[in-house]
C-alpha cells in the first residue's frame, strides 16, 4: 500500500499522518531510537537532543510539505 493510495483512501488524518511521517523519516527516527536505548540506564537532560531535533524537524518538514495529508 502506497501513501498515496492510503491518502486518499476514508482514513484518519492520525492514521495517515502516522503512515506519511513513518515512512518519510524512518532513518531520523532509527538514529534517534538507538541514542535513547544507548543512554537509558544513564538517563540524563539533553542525552539525545540533536537526535531529537533532527527527527523533530524531519516531521515538522513531512507535515509543511505533504499537509493534504492531514486534512480529511
């Protein structure tokens, strides 16, 4: 299944969001994913932060460029 197929199928804006930004910044996520499992038995403020921001502002950008794909 395709994002466009599931764009414009009866679906959720949540559920599509969730399936537009998955696919779009899996890579940003994974690195993000493996600094907070490297570092949770030390948790300490800020560990992960540029992983953070960097998978943040992969999302922010999914949304500005794709933002049909929240709409119903």
């Amino acid at each position: 299944m395709t994002l466009k197929t599931v764009a414009t199928q009866k679906t959720s804006p949540l559920r599509r969001f969730a399936l537009h930004s998955t696919t779009t910044c899996a890579p940003q996520a994974e690195v993000y994913g493996k600094c907070i499992l490297a570092t949770y038995t030390d948790v300490s403020k800020d560990a992960c932060k540029e992983e953070f921001a960097k998978f943040g502002a992969c999302l922010r950008e999914a949304v500005s460029i794709y933002p049909s794909v929240l709409q119903y």
